[in-house]
C-alpha cells in the first residue's frame, strides 16, 4: 500500500469514525465490500469501504470476514 493510499484510508476512517455494525470507535479498520484483489479499481472507492472495528467484538474479523482472515467478504 503507498502511503497515499494510507492517507485515503485515514481520511474514510475520519469521516466514517464508528464501527458500521457495533458503533465502536475503537481498534477501527477500513474493510472493502467487494474485495481489491478481485477488483483494484474499486480499492480506494469510498463507496466500496465499510468501517469496522477489531475492538472486543472483532467486527471486522467476524462480520467482514467470516471469522477468518483468509476468507474473504
């Protein structure tokens, strides 16, 4: 990821500033509905990104991928 894009995905998570499925704003990570390796033009679409949370509920782990990183949502 170049640091641009890191700087795109801070900008979301500022704007998007709670979790979408548990209203943590905690622990706060950028998720893509339709995964980047499959589509990369849509990797920095905000309307692709969801903000999800690895706080104590591990939303992003459980929600956005199914309780398993190497799956894929």
């Amino acid at each position: 990821m170049t640091k641009f894009n890191k700087y795109l995905l801070d900008i979301f998570i500022e704007k998007h500033n709670k979790c979408a499925a548990c209203g943590s704003n905690i622990r706060l990570q950028v998720h893509h509905k339709k995964p980047f390796h499959d589509y990369p033009e849509l990797e920095l679409d905000f309307k692709n990104l969801i903000t999800l949370c690895m706080s104590e509920k591990e939303c992003h782990l459980k929600i956005g991928h199914g309780g398993s990183f190497s799956k894929w949502n």
